[in-house]
C-alpha cells in the first residue's frame, strides 16, 4: 500500500506572519490526518520558520526548486546541501512553472533529480502537459518525453522513494481540474513506463495528482487507484481547506 502524500506548493506567496499562521493551523489539525502524509514547499527565505515551526510536528518540508550545481559562483541559486541545512525531506523539481516562464528543460530538471538524490534529498518531479498539447493528441508524449529523460539518466531504481507530481498544465491556477477519469488515465500510463521497467519500483512509486485540486474535488481525485496524493496550490494557503483535502485522503 502507498502511503498518501499531500503537498502544499505555497509558490510565492506568504509573509513571515501569514506563513506562521497557516503553519499553526497545519499543526493543530495534522494529528487528525495522521494515515496521510503531509508536505509544506515554502519559499527558500521561510525554511528557518518552516523548520522551527514544524520540527515537533508530523509534517515534512522542502523547497519549490534547488540547483543543478553543488555550490560556486552561481548568483541567485540555492544548492541542495543548503537545503539539508533545514532538514528538507523533499523538493520539487520541474514545475511547470519554472519550465514555463524559466526556461528548464527536461535535461535540467533531469540534473535537479539527480542532484536532490545525491544528497538522500527525495525529488517530486513534476509533469504535465499544456492545453494546447493536450488538444492535439500528445498528452502521453509529452509525458513519456518528461519522464524519459530523468529515467536515462538516473535509472529506474531512483524511483523508489522519489515521487511524480502529475500536473497538467491547463488546470493549474485556472479552477479547472482534470476529471478524475482523466488524471487516473494519465496516472496509469505514467506508471505502465515504470512497470515496464521494473513493477517492483513502480508499485511503490508514489504519482500525485496537481492543479486546482481541492476540499471538494479531492475525494473522488483521491479514491483513484492510481492517484497517490495531491500537489496543491492555491488551496494549501489556507490550513483547514488543505487539511480538508488531506482528510480526503485518509
Ligand atoms: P493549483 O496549483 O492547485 O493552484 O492549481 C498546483 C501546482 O501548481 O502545484
């Protein structure tokens, strides 16, 4: 059994007394949602906060993105070391977002994988396909494409304990979800190029569903067989609607 993972990509939103608020309130309600495991993705400036705030708590952290690069003169990055500093159990790599309006391609992204690895650091890689590729008939391409290049270069092993983030493009910050026949389908043929593979692997490989996931479409998201978790943005700002997603899970 795979143990359900709910994640909150806070993005870039919050201010240190808005994030101490939203973290009380996770912790006053995680106990309850103990079956599930829950995951917060500050901006880097709040780690400390994060870390403080959560240490006694059953709640895992990491960050929204890290260098390729294990440290030098790379002018705005964050190394991966830096984010063992804080105690990170986890990191996004290949947001949409950051391949979107940051130009990582899936040779990049495939590098962040192997370098959050490197350090027992477990990568959620994120993939998804826009509208526009999703109306022309190559959702799984795009998919496979994604997946393939982090595949060929870290092996079907690294798997294991990493996690993908299914999120297509189109519903992210929009208000549209996937049904949840249309994320299970994805789902499931994400995890046919694992089985094929290695079934071992991808039967513990966790897949969670991303973009406009909330308290009330989360339920029937989350009793796919296929879909793991949640990758939650929007909703995760607000601490009883993700526990209430979360609760969706249990
Ligand atoms: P959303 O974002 O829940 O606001 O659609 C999800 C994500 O981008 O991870």
């Amino acid at each position: 059994m795979r143990r359900k993972l709910v994640a909150g990509n806070w993005k870039m939103n919050g201010s240190a007394d808005s994030i101490r608020k939203l973290l009380q309130g996770i912790r006053e309600g995680a106990a309850e949602v103990a079956a599930v495991e829950l995951a917060v993705f500050p901006p880097f400036v709040y780690l400390g906060l994060v870390e403080q705030q959560l240490s006694d708590a059953p709640v895992a952290w990491g960050t929204q993105n890290l260098s390729e690069q294990v440290s030098g003169a790379y002018t705005g990055e964050v190394a991966g070391s830096m984010l063992l500093d804080f105690h990170c159990a986890y990191v996004l790599v290949g947001h949409s977002e950051r391949r979107t309006l940051y130009g990582e391609t899936d040779d990049l992204v495939a590098r962040k994988f192997a370098a959050a690895r490197k350090l027992g650091i477990k990568p959620v890689l994120c993939l998804g396909e826009t509208l526009d590729e999703r109306e022309q008939g190559v959702t799984e391409a795009v998919v496979a494409r994604q997946l393939k290049a982090v595949l060929d270069l870290e092996g079907i092993g690294a798997f294991a304990d990493a996690v993908i983030a299914y999120e297509p493009v189109w519903a992210i910050g929009t208000g549209r979800t996937a049904t949840a026949q249309q994320a299970q389908d994805v789902h499931t043929f994400i995890r046919a190029q694992l089985v094929a593979l290695d079934p071992a692997v991808a039967a513990k490989t966790r897949i969670l569903y991303g973009g406009s996931m909330k308290a009330a479409n989360a339920g029937e998201l989350l009793s796919m067989a296929d879909i793991d978790g949640g990758l939650i943005g929007g909703a995760s700002l607000d601490a009883k609607e993700f526990l209430a997603i979360a609760k969706a899970g249990v």
